[in-house]
C-alpha cells in the first residue's frame, strides 16, 4: 500500500498522468465539435440538394389538373404524370416521392394524388396510396409546415428523422408547394430521401479520431515520461539523496555539479555541494581546537550565511523597474531561520511573491526551507497559478519527507500591468493590505492545508486587487507572537497599529518600523521565533502621488 501511495505520488506520475487526461478531454472536445460540425454540414447538404430535387419534380405535375384527377377526369393525363414520377423516384435514389392536397380549414386532414415508392431504397416497406386516399395529417409539425407553404410563407420546408423507433430508416423529407398557372398553391410535393449515409460517414470519423487520441496520449505520455524524468526526477533525486546522505555521514561526497539545465535546481545543488565543503572544513579544524558547542555554533553561522544567500538580499531588486518597490527581511531568532521570503520575475509582467514558514527549528528547518524555496522557484518559472505550483511542490515534499515536517506558505503572483495578484494561502497568517490613502487591514481567506502534510491536496486560489499607491504587508508568525519579559505578545492589533503609523513610508522603511516596535515591547526578552516580512508597494505615477501627510 506505501509503494502504491509512493507511486502516485511522484512528480512523473502526476504530470504524465494530467497530460494523458488534457489530450483524453481535448480528443472528446475535437469528437464533439466535429461530429456537431459535420452532421451540420451534412445536414444543410442535404436540404439543399434535396430541395432542388423536389422543386424539378414539382414541374412534372400539372397543377391546374389536381381537383380534375381527383374526380376521375383526366386519368390519360394522370397515368402519364404518374409514371414519370414513378421513374424520377427511381433514377433519383428516392425513397418516397407523394404528392397530396391539404384540407386548408385546419390542415387536418388531406388526400393523396400521387404516390411512388422506391423499395430499393433501404428496404423501407412503406404502403402505396391509391388516389383519393384520405388520412389525418400526421402531427403539429407537418400541419404547421402545410400552412406556411399553403399561405406562401415559405418556399419550401425540411423535416428530419434521424432517431427513429418505428423500423424505418432516417431520412429527410423535404415539402414544395405545388402551383396552378395562376400561381395559387393547389397541393403539395413530398419528396423522402435515405440519410443512412450520414450515420456511415460519422462512425469512420469518430474511430479516426478515437486512434488519434490514444497514440497520442501514448506519444506524449512516453515523450513527457522520458523528458520529466532526466530534467526533474533525476535531479532532484540526486539533489535529495546526497542532502540526506550528508545529513547523516557529514563526510564530502562527489560533488554534484550542474546536474540540470535549469537554474534553480543547479543553484540548489551548488548550495549543497557548497555547504558540504565549508561545512565538512569547519568540522575538520573546530574538532581539532574547540569544543563541541562552539563546532555547533560554527556550522550554524556557515548554514546562516548559506541560507541568508539563498533568498533575496540586494536592493533595490530591480532597480529598472519603476510600476512597484519591493522589500523583505529576515531576522532569524537563533542562527538560522525556518522562515524565508522570496521574490523573482516569472516574465516582463508577472511577480512572484512568497512568504513561508517551516516547522521545526534549526539545520534540519533550514535545509527543509531551501529545498520548498527551490522546489518554489523552479516550478513556477514553468508557469501556473499558485494553487498549482503548491499542488507540485507539495507533492515533491511528500514523496521526500520521512521527518514529516511541513511548511506554511502564502504565495502569490502579481500582474504588474493590471495590479492584481492571485494568491494561495497554504495555513499561513493572512497578509495585510492597505488602500491608497486608507490603512492597513488583514485580508483574511479561506486557508489551504499546510505543504507537506498530506500527498494529492488540491490547493485553491484567491485574488487581491491592488491600484496604484497600495500597499501588501506579509509576515511570519515571529512577529505577532514576538513576546515582552511578562510573555504579553505583541499581537495582530500591535502590528497593524505600528504599519498604519508607517503606511507612507516606503517599503524598506516600513518593515524597519515594524522591527523597531518589536524590540521597543520585547525589550530585554529574548527573541523566541523568527522575524521574517516583506513588503509590496504598487508605485504610482508622480502627478498621481498625495502629499505626505495626507
């Protein structure tokens, strides 16, 4: 049961198995609009190929003999027309070909003139009428199009069967009315016409298409398979195991180099093999000269400064970029922090936002931070909503996560150009926004299940919509639970009392205030949790800019 759960809960396995399903859906889509497409085309072929059959046959009857073969006169006359429509039938692969006059005071009733029957057309059995024979009209339908013919509304009409239950076979019978030589309607032509074909030619159709999708899905699944597994599988496996590997052994290994072509994933693999070399130095000289406490000590600071150069720590971050400021800091409570931010471009138009916080304290804390941030980075410069990107990153942890940590994390991306920011808040605190103008106020939502805790969470998304001169507060926990000497915390109310006393500030200075109301309550105390913030400010055109106090 673990194996089958491990399986399904690979990156592989997942992002195959979601390309197999969007060719599946796409191939159903194709199907669909395909066979609606070419039944409609079909259909309107047939209406009008077999309207001109039904107009040319409407000029082998007289019109202005109608009543008079009715009553028996004319039948000279009326035998001769009779079997030119008789051979029309034929030679035109008809299957009906009637002609009758309608009773016009309710179109209820009518009586047959004419009638030809093709039997070799899909073996129908139909029953000839004799002349003079009376019947009701069939249904609402035909007594509707009966009248619009007869009242010259129309210059023809169309009924399709298609589905039928009775045992004959789907056709298309198309209505013209019949006219004396004063242009008045006397009665009308029926012509029936065999569609069988158009169920012949869908069933080919929806096959091909049907093999299509199959060896495609097999294609691309076989194609995603082979690619995911060199460029992400592979190298994060490596990534892990040598992490783990030296977890435990604390000896140097071969190094792992550029193991993929993608940045961040070799980042993160020049980090370790980074950290190994210091740290394995460290542990060589401080065994010789120190005592265990301060060999600890060491590779902490070596871990801090490693972690502190893996999350953003130069600004301004993009000193070409005017549409926003940006600013984060993190001031870890022991020598390395569980908490990190993160910020990056995924295009010209899109910023990414993350704030996180993992569970546990020191090395094991900072290392697991790394791997999300990394893990974070990677997936959403291949595109994404951030309830996808948590959805991959929460399943790469869970396939590698025998300490079963987790990690609370709020991540979003910005539209630069339109202002608005998708979000996902997996069990992190709310961010704070504050209006142009306005103040600083949570932005409470509907929290996601932390990452790492359980494989296959489907995360959902949020929207924030910020306009110029806005400003979106995040933070880690360090600061509202920052506690004084009575352990009083500093709490929520604390913290959007001190952002509003620097709403106009600008980022930098607004996360320097906050810290320095931290340390003016907490005093003396020591600091127990990490301060980690950041602080977003969609900037504004000069001429749309208020003055300072305002």
């Amino acid at each position: 049961m673990t194996k089958i759960k491990s399986f399904f809960s690979g990156i592989a396995v997942n992002i195959i198995g979601s390309v197999v399903l969007m060719l599946i859906l796409f191939g159903v889509v194709v199907s669909a609009l395909g066979y609606i497409s070419f039944t409609r085309a079909f259909k309107n072929e047939y209406t009008n190929s077999t309207y001109h059959m039904a107009d040319t046959a409407t000029t082998l009857v007289n019109g202005d003999n109608i009543d008079a073969y009715l009553d028996g006169k004319e039948t000279e006359e009326y035998a001769k027309t009779k079997g030119y429509l008789d051979a029309y039938c034929r030679k035109m692969g008809l299957s009906l070909l009637y002609v009758i006059k309608v009773d016009t005071s309710d179109y209820g009733r009518f009586v047959s003139v004419f009638d030809s029957i093709n039997e070799e057309v899909d073996n129908s059995g139909y029953t000839e009428w004799g002349i003079g024979y009376k019947r009701d009209t069939t249904n609402d339908e035909y007594r509707q199009k009966y009248k619009l013919l007869y009242e010259k509304d129309k210059l023809y009409e169309t009924i399709y069967r298609i589905n039928l239950n009775d045992g004959h076979y789907p056709h298309v019978t198309t209505l013209v009315p019949v006219k004396d030589s004063k242009g008045e309607v006397v009665s009308i032509l029926c012509l029936q016409r065999s569609i069988s074909e158009l169920h012949r030619a869908r069933k080919p159709y929806l096959v091909n298409i049907a093999i299509w999708t199959v060896f495609l899905a097999f294609f691309s699944a076989l194609s995603a398979a082979v690619y995911i597994r060199r460029q992400f599988v592979r190298p994060i496996q490596k990534v892990s195991d040598e992490a783990v590997r030296f977890a435990k052994e604390n000896t140097k290994d071969e190094e792992l180099g550029k193991v993929s072509k993608y940045r961040e994933i070799s980042d993160l693999a020049r980090s370790i093999d980074t950290m190994e070399s210091d740290m394995v130095k460290y542990i060589d000289h401080l065994t010789a000269i120190t005592a265990e406490k301060e060999r600890i000590g060491a590779e902490l600071t070596l871990a801090g400064r490693i972690q502190e150069s893996s999350i953003p720590n130069e600004y301004p971050a993009f000193p070409d970029r005017s549409e926003f400021d940006i600013y984060g800091s993190m001031t870890p409570a022991k020598t390395v922090s569980g908490d990190f931010y993160n910020f990056f471009l995924v295009d010209e138009d899109h910023l990414a936002i993350v704030m996180g916080d993992v569970s546990g304290k020191g090395v094991p804390a900072a290392l697991f931070m790394m791997v999300t941030n990394i893990a974070i980075s990677n997936r959403a410069q291949m595109g994404g909503t951030p309830a996808e990107i948590l959805d991959f990153v929460n399943n790469v942890i869970c396939g590698h996560n025998s300490q079963d940590m987790f990690v609370t994390i709020w991540m979003g991306i910005l539209e630069i150009s339109t202002g608005r920011v998708t979000a996902c808040n997996a069990g992190h605190d709310d961010a704070a926004v504050c209006r142009r103008n306005g103040s600083f106020e949570l932005f409470k939502t509907k929290h996601n299940l932390v990452v790492g805790a359980m494989p296959g969470v489907r995360y959902r998304n949020f929207e924030i919509s910020l306009e110029k001169g806005d400003k979106l507060f995040l933070y880690t926990d360090g600061v509202p639970e920052a506690s004084d000497k009575n352990y009083n915390m500093f709490g929520m109310e604390r913290m959007l009392g001190s952002l509003n006393a620097h709403k106009n500030r600008t980022p930098q200075e607004i996360l320097e205030g906050i810290s320095c109301s931290v340390s003016e309550f907490s005093g003396d105390a020591p600091q127990f949790d990490d301060l980690t913030m950041l602080c977003l400010e969609l900037k504004q055109n000069s001429e749309e800019k208020q003055p300072a106090g305002a």
